[in-house]
C-alpha cells in the first residue's frame, strides 16, 4: 500500500464500529489492524505543495485630480481626489470630519 499525504498518515480506530483506518490528507483508508509508525512510516510518499506562479498585477495609474466646483452662494470649492481619497475645502467638509460633502457627491455623481 502507498500512502500519498501532505502530513503524516495516521492510524485511526473508529468508536462506533471499531473500524481501523488510516487517515491521509487525501484519504480516508479501512484497514483490518492497527499500524504502527514504523509501517506506516515505510508507505508514506510525501506529497510537496505546488508554489503558486507568481501573479503579476497592474499598478493602478491612479492620479491626483483637482475639480473646481461653485457652492450655492457663488463660492469656488476645490474638491481634491488622490489615491481613493477625495477632500474639499469648504466648510461643511471641515466641520463634518471628513464625511462627504455635497460638492464632493456632486464630482462623484458625474
């Protein structure tokens, strides 16, 4: 018998029925006695994990935008995007710590 297993078999007796088995990592196995490590031992054929390719990814071309956006008495806002993070000088953005305002939901809504 060849165990193929990524960890060391083990020999098993089941509590309901007093069936033994051995116990691979891809396996289940009945068997009619108990093994010992020795003979277990003697079977296992190692089984090494495949390394994964190395993956190649993109790097995100993200970059720093300014908007200009007018408020509703007139006055000239910059709503600022950089790198997932968006800001704006008015004063509703200060006050609300950083919650959006309505300038930056209206550059977001475009």
């Amino acid at each position: 018998m060849i165990l193929e297993s990524y960890l060391p078999p083990v020999s098993f007796q089941s509590v309901v029925d007093d069936q033994w088995y051995i116990i691979t990592t891809k396996e289940w196995i009945k068997v009619d006695r108990k093994y010992n490590w020795d003979e277990i031992s003697s079977m296992w054929t190692k089984l090494v994990p495949k390394q994964p390719s190395p993956q190649i990814t993109k790097s995100l071309n993200i970059s720093k935008r300014t908007y200009k956006v007018e408020g509703s008495k007139g006055n000239v806002y910059d709503v600022k995007y950089d790198s997932g993070r968006w800001s704006c000088d008015c004063p509703a953005y200060s006050w609300s710590r950083g919650s959006e305002c309505k300038h930056i939901k209206s550059i977001r809504t475009k």
